[in-house]
C-alpha cells in the first residue's frame, strides 16, 4: 500500500514541479492538486506514554503521537485499507516545524500547539502529562498536519511526506539537509544587526509586521482575561454545591419544607458539577485562539526575515559602492572622501606603479563579484517579497476564516451553558414551589 | 369580650395585659371596593378572621388588615450633641383605640429598639420579627451609607408590618404609642423596662445553676428544632453571601474580558465587526450578572439574615419560657419546704402556675404561626430567586443567539454573493 501512494506521489511531484515552473506562483496557490491532503488522509489517532533513557542517559517518560495515514483513492474506490502509521513524538514535530521554517522563509508556518500550558486557570493542569492536555495537544498536532499537508507550497516538502511514512531514520535525514547550518547563519546575522535599519523597508511587509505584534498582544490579552473568567466562573457554579449539603441538613428538621429543599439541593449540585463540562469546552476556543497567537509569531518572523534580506541586500550594495569608489581613487589619484589610504599617501606618497595595478585588478573582481551578489540577493528579496505577500494574503484569509467560525462555536457554547442554567434553575424552581 | 371570632390558632387564653383594653373585633359587610391593598378610606376596610382550622395560609392572607404602616424618607437629623437617622413612620388604620384614622411620626433606630423591647417584656413568649442589627461589622459599612440606610429602612418596615398582622402584639399598648405619640423621648424615660431587664437576667442567672425541674417534652423538642434551625440558617446564609461575593468577582472579570475584543477589532477588517459582536455580548451579560446580583441582595440575602436573627429571637424565647417556669419551680419548692404562712406563697405559687401556662399557650400559638410565616417568606425568597436565575440565563441566551443569527445570516450572505459571481 505504502510504495503504491509513494509511486503516486512520485509523480504527482514531477506534474506540480512542472506546474510550478510553468504558470505563475499564484496558480500554484490555486492548484489544490499539489496538496498532500488531497492525496493522503492523514490523522494522529492516539497518544502513548512512554518511558526510555534520554541523551544524558536519565530515565525519562514521553509521550508518544501515533500518525495514521491512508491513500486517498483507495478511500474514494470504497476500498478499506488499514492505515499507514507511525509513531512520533513533540520534539520530532518541532524539528518538522524548524526544518519547514527555515526552508521556506518567506511562508507563514502553521504553529504547533503549545509546549507548555499556558493560560492555565486554576483547576485545569498545567501537567504536560495530564490526559487533558495530552488530548487537546493530540488534536493540536493534527490540526498542524493537516494545515501543512493542505498548504498550496509545504505539502510538497519531501521530508513532510518522510516524516509521515519514514518511521526510522527521517531525524537523520533531516539534519543532513544541512538546514541547521541556514539557521545558524540567521541568528548570527541578527545577532550582528540587532539594532539595524533598512533604508528603504517594504511598506506593506512593515505593515505586516506591525499587525503581527498586534496580533500577538491582542490575542495574549484576551486569553489571560478569559483565563480569568473561566476562575471566577468556576468559583460561582463550585460554591452552589455548598447549598446541596446544607439544604440537605436544613430538610432533616422540617416536615413540610423538607423534600422540597432536599430536591432542590441535588439540582444545586448537578449546576456545581455542571461547570466542568461547560469550561473543558471553552478550552477549545482558547486552543483556536492559542494557534493565532502562534500564527502572528510566524507572520512577525516572515516579516522579519524579509527585513534580514533587505539588509544583506543593502549592506552589499553599500560594499559595492564603497568598492567602486576605492577603484575610482585608485584609478585617477584623486581622493574624493576622506580615507586613510588618502591620508597615507599624502603623508608618504603613493605606491608603485605595478601595486597599484595588482590593487585595481583585485578590485575590478571584487567588483564583479559584488555586482553579482548584489543581482542575487535584489532578486531574492524581490522574490521573497513576493511569495511572502502572496502567502500573507492567504494567511488573512484563512485566519478570518477561522476565527468567524471560532467565535460562532464560542456563541454557541455560550448558548448551551445558558440553557443548561435554564433547565437546572427551572427545576430548583419547581422544587421549591413544592417546599 | 363580648361574641369576638378569634383566629383559632390562637389558644383561648388571652395575657394578662394590665395596660391593654379589651379587643374589639369588627365585622362589618361592606366589602374592599376596587380590592385596593391600602385602603384609605376607613368605610372601605373589612375585618373578618374566619374560624378555617385547615388552611392557615389561606387564614393568614385572609385577613384583611384594619392597620398599615409604612416607613420611608429616612433624614438626617443632626443637633448639637449626636447626628442620626430618622425614619418616617405613616400609619392608616379603621381602629377604635385609634383617635385618628392616619398618623405620621418620625422614629430613629433607638425608638425601634425601645418597642422591640416592651413588647419582649410583655409578650415574653411570643415572637416578635427581628430588628434589622444596630451595627453590621463584616462589611465596615458606613452607618450613613445610603445602602446601608435603605436596607435598614427596609427591614424596620417590614419588622412594623410583622407586628401589624399579628392578632395580639397590633394590640399592644406600647405599639399605639409608638405609632401615634409625637414624641417618644418621655416613654423611653419612664416604665418599668430597664428594671424588669436587669431581673430577668438576674432569675436566668440563679435559675441556670439549678436547671428546670421538668421540661415539657414538646419545649425540649422545639428547643431542638431551634438550635438546628438557628445552625442551619447560618449555614445557607454563610452559603448566600459567598455566592454574592463570586458573582461579584465574577461580573468584575467580565468587565475586563469585554474590553479585549474591542480591542483587538480596532486592527482587524473583516474581522472587526464580529469581535465587536461578541465583545457586546459579553458586555450585555456582564449587565445583567449586575442586575442578578442586586436582585439577589435585596431579596435572598436580607429574608436569609432576617431567619438568622429569628433564630435569636427564638432562643431568648425559649429562655424566657424557661424563665417562667423556674421561677415557679423555685416558689413552688419554697411552698413546700414552708410549714406555717403558706396562704400568702400559695397565691403567689397560684399565680405563678398560671404565667406559666399562659406562657406556655402563648408560644404554642405563636409557635404555629410563625413556622407557617417562616416557611412562607423563606419558600418566597427561594422562589424568586430561581425565577429570576432562570431569566437571567434566557436574557443572556437571547444575546448570544441573536449574535449567531447575525454570523449566520452574514456567512449566508457571503455565500449567496460568491454563488452570484
């Protein structure tokens, strides 16, 4: 089953290559042929623990994802095949993630769900090992796939589709694709510019930019605030139960009021319980909402990374410069800024005839290479501009999509902890009318 | 007392009340014309207690009041010496032992307590609804906080109106006074009040150390009920106000968490009109949590305290009850040990068996009626909170949804607009 999808997906490849070579970048976007999903089903079915000795030799336990995959077209032909599948855990999702990020700079990565729980209100575990969160984190590291698998440019990544069929082995792969190198060298470019400038910064990537510490900060609030109500909700719908136990007592020494009170008791502790269901919900939405607070990290770093080219793109422009000039000096004597060279040689006197010509012979390579360079990387940016742009558009969409329908099924949950509150509060009325 | 119906939870035994005249009952035809509540006619006021054993509920609303009493516009009062509160007390009534037909007074707290206290002293064994408390330490309010004034104006209202619909304490001498003489200040002086408080406490003290000879099996059964009922009433009030304080800290988290959609649909263009929806959402329902927490603090909370104090009450019933008894126990043991002069300590004893039984029959009327009164006001209260729990919830739900129908209806829009092109 697995070679015939991997024959199939072969050539799948080989057609949307060449579809991406010939049309536009924006067909590509719209060809959902290419997309991985279309292909495959793809679903992380259970969570495992495990436990096994680590790098450092320590004990340790995990917790395992199990990754199922089914060919498409055996689906659709009504054929049943038992799924593909493997096992994996967070910290190979996160290599994905980082593999696919540094790969493709200028796309805005689907999120993980979070490492740690964040946004905890009291009750709920912060455990990374509770069965909630492993649960919720089980369905965030499908949502993850299946976002990639669905994605116009990722889902053609080869080591996506390693990672979903290549149990053993596929950490290896990856680390040979050398890509740990690209990252290296990013940090230590933005180490270097920590502070820098772009002269001339691409208005709408800036834009951007700035919406996504908007995002970032909006999303952050409105989570912690929710946090804070989720407690205090919490706290109301607990301290209710307290009447079921002293109605409970108080109807022991009353005749008449007393079945009526004990009735109307359990109704208060079926509202206490209630609470639980009604909070484990909204946690969904905090997840949908903790994916967009992700998002905007990786649209900021889309940004960002543009910005890095830029600056290389001008900082090797400015050398380019600077080296066209020392040529003109050299070639016609005359020191036009001031220079040290200039100062020497006022100071000293110039060199030998033969130095200088071994000088502007070495500068006009240093030229054309620089002029070369400086081609590159104006095409790089340009490029990046582009498809980040390109992939931004599509990223707004999605997340207005998404977001509609998160606040839709918030609505509705709303609704539905309302109507409970009806019924419970109805039938307390009742009971209390026969008190 | 001549053919008078009386109300026949009340025992037959009327007490001996040296200041009291006789009651007089009316019965006249004419009925409530356009059945007005609070007549102010005095031709249009009906009195009939109907002698119906069965349905003392139905006995209690039955009787149509010839007393009403409202208290309102409370003021400041300020002199030289002290600043106070006082209270205006209106009362209309078709009673003969009332000169007029409408009086209005102005009463501080201290007149409240002077006629709780007369009337403790002569009813000692029938319960009287609770004074609001003169301070209310937990929450360090401000005693002329408006607040503050307005639930005490509240509970002293009702504490005159538990008095009016009691068949024997509306009757009360000092009650007239009360209601009807300009100024208290010189009853407050004289009577026999302080006195009779100071020997109470001094018989309870001696009569403590030797402990009733014998206890009616049915006292000791309602001295039970009391100490549970008065444990219980703590307990759901305790609940009561923690629940308050919840929704409160509750409703103050909304108020923040709303913000934060607002917020955010200030950077957002498609996205901006449904966070604002939902950002009023949440701010509509953190209005009407406001509006659950006051209802629930005017109705639950102040009926809840009411009980708490009734459970008091209920107590110093109970003791004086007991009082009554050993005070005749101990006359009744002197008689016996006596071998010469018995005639005087026999009629002393006699008379001191009466009070007991008079006392006695007093409470068990009262008993009756008030349980029938406590289970109404408390079945009431829980009721209406319920009730208004139940609104709350379908006000909040109507929110959301009309906010889901105008998602819903957009995204149908949206649909339709893309289908057309």
């Amino acid at each position: 089953m697995a070679e015939d999808v991997k024959g199939e997906s072969v050539a799948s490849n080989d057609e949307s290559d060449r579809a991406a070579s010939d049309e536009s970048l924006s067909n590509t976007m719209l060809t959902e042929g290419s997309c991985l999903l279309r292909r495959m089903e793809i679903c992380v079915a259970e969570a495992e623990k495990r436990s096994g000795k680590n790098a450092v030799s320590m004990q340790e336990t995990y917790t395992v994802y199990l990754v199922e995959t089914r060919p498409m077209d055996a689906i659709a032909e009504g054929r049943n095949p038992p799924p593909d599948s493997l096992w994996r855990r967070y910290s190979e999702f996160e290599l994905l993630r980082n593999y696919l990020i540094v790969t493709y700079p200028y796309i805005v990565v689907p999120p993980l769900p979070e490492k740690r729980a964040e946004f905890v209100w009291h009750k709920l575990s912060a455990d990374n090992m509770d069965p909630d969160f492993v649960e919720r984190r089980r369905i965030g590291l499908e949502n993850f796939l299946l976002r990639v698998a669905s994605h116009p440019v990722l889902s053609n990544n080869e080591m996506l589709y390693h990672f979903l069929t290549k149990e053993h082995g596929w950490k290896e792969m990856v680390y040979e694709t050398g890509f740990q190198t690209k990252v290296q060298a990013d940090s230590r470019l933005r180490a270097l510019s920590a502070t820098f400038r772009v002269r001339s910064p691409h208005k709408r990537l800036v834009e951007m930019k700035h919406y996504s510490d908007g995002l970032q900060s909006h999303t952050s609030q409105l989570l912690r605030a929710r946090t804070r109500v989720a407690d205090r909700l919490y706290a109301v719908y607990k301290v209710h139960g307290n009447y079921g136990r002293v109605f409970s007592e108080w109807s022991a020494i009353e005749k008449e009021m007393g079945d009526g009170l004990q009735s109307a008791g359990h109704h208060m502790d079926a509202y206490a319980a209630s609470v639980d269901d009604i909070l484990e919900e909204e946690e969904h939405y905090a997840d949908q909402l903790k994916e967009y607070l992700s998002y905007a990290e990786a649209l900021r770093a889309v940004c960002r990374k543009h910005e890095l080219s830029q600056f290389e793109l001008e900082m090797a422009s400015q050398d380019l410069i600077s080296k066209k000039q020392q040529r003109e000096e050299l070639a016609t004597g005359i020191v036009r800024t001031f220079s040290l060279k200039g100062m020497t040689n006022k100071l000293f006197g110039q060199e030998a005839p033969e130095q200088r010509e071994a000088k502007l012979n070495l500068l006009e390579e240093l030229i054309a290479e620089g002029e070369e360079t400086v081609k590159e990387k104006t095409a790089e940016c340009d490029e990046h501009a582009e498809k980040a742009w390109a992939d931004i558009v599509r990223f707004k969409d999605q997340k207005d999509k998404d977001l509609k329908e998160a606040f839709i099924n918030y609505a509705l949950m709303q609704i539905s902890m309302c109507k409970k509150g009806i019924q419970v509060w109805s039938n307390a009325k009742e009971c209390f009318l026969k008190m | 007392m001549s053919g008078a119906k009386v109300p026949a939870d009340i025992s037959g035994h009327m007490l001996d009340l040296d200041e009291e005249e006789d009651l007089e009952v009316f019965s006249k035809n004419t009925s409530l014309a356009e059945g007005n509540p609070m007549p102010n006619s005095p031709d249009s006021m009906v009195n009939q207690f109907r002698l119906d054993e069965e349905n003392e509920e139905e006995q209690q609303g039955a009787i149509n009041k010839d007393i009403f009493v409202t208290v309102d516009n409370p003021e400041s009062h300020i002199s030289a010496i002290e600043t106070f509160i006082t209270y205006r007390v209106v009362t209309r009534t078709t009673r003969s032992e009332f000169d007029s037909s409408e009086y209005e007074v102005r009463r501080r707290y201290q007149d409240f307590l002077w006629l709780k206290s007369r009337l403790e002293e002569n009813y000692p064994t029938l319960i009287v609804h609770p004074l609001p408390e003169k301070f209310v330490m937990k929450s360090m309010v401000e005693r002329f906080n408006d607040d503050f004034i307005e639930t005490r104006r509240k509970a002293l209202h009702r504490f005159l109106n538990r008095i009016t619909e009691h068949p024997i304490l509306s009757c009360s001498h000092h009650f007239k006074v009360f209601l009807t003489d300009e100024e208290l200040a010189p009853h407050r002086k004289l009577g026999p009040g302080f006195l009779s408080r100071m020997s109470e406490t001094m018989r309870a003290m001696a009569n403590s150390v030797r402990g009733l000879r014998s206890k009616l099996e049915e006292f000791a059964i309602m001295q039970e009920y009391v100490d549970d009922f008065s444990n219980n009433m703590c307990s759901v009030d305790k609940v009561t106000h923690r629940i308050t304080k919840e929704h409160r800290e509750y409703m103050d988290e909304l108020k923040q968490y709303g913000p934060t959609y607002f917020q955010w649909a200030e950077s957002e263009e498609l996205l901006a009109e449904p966070l604002k929806g939902v950002g009023s959402c949440v701010e509509k329902c953190s209005k009407e949590t406001e509006e659950q927490i006051q209802y629930l603090s005017e109705v639950l909370v102040p009926t809840l305290h009411e009980y708490v104090l009734c459970a008091d009450t209920l107590k110093a019933v109970m003791r004086r009850r007991d009082n009554i008894q050993a005070e005749f126990e101990a006359k009744n043991e002197a008689l016996a040990s006596k071998t010469t002069d018995k005639e005087m300590l026999q009629e002393e004893v006699d008379d001191l068996a009466d009070r007991v039984e008079q006392a006695n029959n007093a409470l068990r009327g009262d008993w009756s009626r008030w349980r029938t009164s406590m289970r109404a006001d408390l079945k009431s209260a829980f009721i209406s909170t319920a009730a208004k729990n139940v609104d709350y919830y379908e006000k909040c739900l109507a929110v959301w949804e009309s906010f889901l129908l105008s998602q819903r209806g957009e995204s149908m829009e949206q649909r339709n607009g893309a289908d057309a092109s």
